[in-house]
C-alpha cells in the first residue's frame, strides 16, 4: 500500500507553501519601493542632465571652446528676456533688448543688476532659449547663471554671458526659416547659499586677530 499523507502534514505542507509564497510576493514589493525612492531621488539630477545634453525644453548647453570653423553669413537676432522670481529684491535687465549675430559668432552681452534692498541677498539664475528646439544648438561659454550670486545691500554689478550659435544649427532643416532667438533668465531667491572658502590670507589674518 502507498502511504498517503495525513490530513495534518497536508495541512502543512500547504502552509509552508503559502509562507514561502508571501515571502517572496513581501521580497518582490520591498524590491520594488526601493527601486521607486531611488528612482524619485535620481529623477531631478537625471532630468537636469538629460536637458543639458540634449537641449530638452531650451536648455542651452555648455561650451568649452570656440567653434573650430569660421562664422557663417547667416545671422540671428537674439533677443534677451530678463525676470525676477518673487523674494528677490533685484532689479535685472540686459543693457541691450536685441542684438544680430553671425551663426558661429562668440558674441558677450551684458546684464545690470541691482540689490534694492538694505542686506545682502543671495540669487541663481535659471534659463532658456525659445524656440525650445533651438537649446541643443545654444552654446555658452561663460554665463553668470553657472554659479549663485550673492549682492551686497546696495550692490549694482554687470554680469556677463558669452555664447555662439552652433554653426551646426545650419544644417538642421527645421530651422532653415530661423530668424530669431530669445534668451531668457529668471533669478530665484537662494535661502541657504553654499558657504565660500576662506582663502588663506583672511584665516591667518582672523587667527592673528
């Protein structure tokens, strides 16, 4: 005769499987969360590199150099848009509204920018170029809005962008009828800025003192 299972190791058995069974279903949902916390703390610097690589949304790019070739006879305006995001008292404005560049041009422009209120304030600008298309070919070679910027009371400062117009932007048949473009920056208020480093000379003189 074949020995057959009782009712209670077959209840066990079952049970086990059951177990082992949510065990792995609780393994899988962990898994799962992590991969979803990590994923919303990578998703910004992601999205932020992802733009700057590919011009999503008029993001410009960063330069290292100059175009190697000469600048090409078509030109582009470009015109400048200048904003100030609530709780920053800055006044903020392009010295020229529009200028012509040649495509491949390295052309610098300026902005003033002024501290109306009586302490030190602490901005960064954020940017972009319309048409949203046109940021893969935007290069900047130098640009205020890299770093924070921090305004004594008072303070008024020229601020200076320098960029080019990829010559590669010629070769791009969507933009065969481009005529304009628009730089625009929008400085936001920094409540916590990054703390400077003391150069060597102001720490010696403080331990002096």
């Amino acid at each position: 005769m074949t020995n057959q299972p009782t009712p209670q190791a077959a209840r066990a058995k079952v049970s086990r499987r059951g177990l082992t069974r949510d065990a792995v279903v609780a393994s899988i949902c962990g898994f799962v969360v992590v991969l979803m916390v990590g994923a919303s703390y990578a998703a910004v610097p992601f999205y932020n590199w992802f733009c700057r690589t590919t011009g999503f949304n008029g993001t410009t790019q960063v330069a290292t150099s100059a175009p190697s070739v000469a600048p090409l006879e078509r030109t582009i305006s470009v015109s400048f848009d200048s904003n100030v995001a609530p709780g920053l008292p800055w006044k903020f404005q392009p010295e020229n509204n529009e200028i012509e560049v040649k495509i491949g041009q390295v052309v610098t422009v300026y902005y003033t920018v002024t501290n109306q209120s009586a302490r030190t304030t602490t901005g960064q600008a954020a940017y972009n170029v319309a048409p949203l298309t046109v940021g893969a070919y935007f290069q900047k070679l130098n640009c205020f809005c890299f770093t924070e910027q921090t305004m004594a009371p008072g303070e008024k400062r020229e601020m200076a962008v320098v960029f080019y117009v990829d010559p590669q932007l010629a070769k791009d048949s969507e933009n065969d009828t481009l005529k304009s473009i628009t730089l625009s920056y929008t400085f936001f208020p920094v409540r916590d800025p990054a703390p400077k480093p003391v150069a060597a000379g102001e720490a010696d003189q403080r331990k002096g003192g």
